[in-house]
C-alpha cells in the first residue's frame, strides 16, 4: 500500500509498485531486452512546481514515444520502447529516474531526442545539469536504487533494507511502466522463475 495524502500525493511507493518495478526489470532481461541506461531529469533545476512535474513527464513520455515509434518504421533493431520510471522529491527537489532499454549505438539519439521535447514543452534551454543519462551495467541494482523510495513496511521483504530512503512527498503519478513491460505484458508472456529466498 501507499501512504497517500489528501491533496492526491504519496509518501512512499507502495507494495505493488516496487513489485512492478523489480518485475520489470527482470522481464525486459528475460526478453534480451535488460534495461541499459537510466536517465534522471531534475525538475528543481527546471524551475518546474511540483504539482506540474507528473503531467509533464508524461508529455514528454508521450512525445518520446511518438518518435520511437516513427523511428522503429525505419528500423525495426529499435524493437519497443521499455521503460519504468520513478518520481522522487527529497528535500523538496522533485526529479524524476527513467530506466530504459537502449539498443547500441543509439543511447546519444535517445538522449538528444528528450532534450529537444522537453526544451520544447518547458519553452526554455535546458540546465545543463537537468538533464542526466547513464550506462546500467546491473540492472537489478539499479532498479534497487530507483525503489528506494519504497515504503519501510517493506524493506525487508524486498531485500531492501540498506537502501529505503525518504524520497520525499509526490503529487500524481509516482511510478508507471511501459506496455511491453506492464503487468499484462508480463502474465500473457512471461513465466517468473521461483524465489530462491
């Protein structure tokens, strides 16, 4: 469960959603396609108020998306377009972490592709700090490190305990995943492997 508050806001991720992020993860590997990359956007640095920070994400997911899309037309190696995300807002710096599969060769094409909508959408040159894109060499810490987030209520069932933090309170959406790895992507496509814990 999320702590959530009145005003539509959350203080933790809840259980389903740290699952859904772990079991992304997982799955995008069990389908060759292990997430590369993590990408961090500092709405601080934009000026961006927090309360505009989830709808504006998901513009820019959807402008992104609408590219990938278009390019995959003419090059069909891109495959889909995984992804999960987090929102983050310690100290009241809201940010945003995206954990994304990035075929080779094409992590400078992708990178450049967000720069250019969400300059467009905040109408204004981007920090240079703003903006952050970074090879995953472990998928699954990096999915550790995006989660940290999670609700202490469950650190320990997640193997998490020296990783939770107070990630601050979020307004809107806190965590979403891609289709492809959505948890109907994943019942229709994908059997998990027994935990060994």
């Amino acid at each position: 469960m999320t702590t959530n508050h009145p005003t539509g806001s959350t203080a933790h991720l809840g259980y389903a959603q740290i699952a859904g992020g772990f079991h992304a993860t997982r799955y995008a590997s069990a389908r060759g396609h292990p997430m590369t990359h993590m990408l961090t956007i500092n709405f601080n640095r934009l000026d961006v108020s927090e309360d505009q920070v989830s709808s504006l994400f998901r513009e820019v997911r959807l402008r992104v998306a609408r590219a990938w899309r278009y390019a995959r037309l003419r090059d069909e190696l891109l495959g889909t377009f995984d992804y999960f995300h987090v929102q983050d807002n310690p100290n009241s710096k809201t940010n945003v972490h995206w954990a994304l599969h990035i075929p080779p060769g094409r992590g400078l094409w992708f990178e450049k592709l967000v720069l250019d909508r969400l300059a467009k959408l905040i109408g204004s040159n981007l920090d240079s700090d703003a903006v952050k894109m970074t090879t995953v060499t472990t998928p699954g810490g990096m999915a550790k490190y995006m989660l940290k987030g999670a609700n202490p209520m469950f650190a320990s069932h997640f193997h998490m305990s020296d990783w939770v933090a107070n990630r601050g309170t979020v307004i809107g959406r806190r965590f979403g995943t891609s289709r492809s790895l959505g948890r109907t992507a994943r019942k229709a496509n994908w059997v998990r492997k027994a935990s060994t814990s």
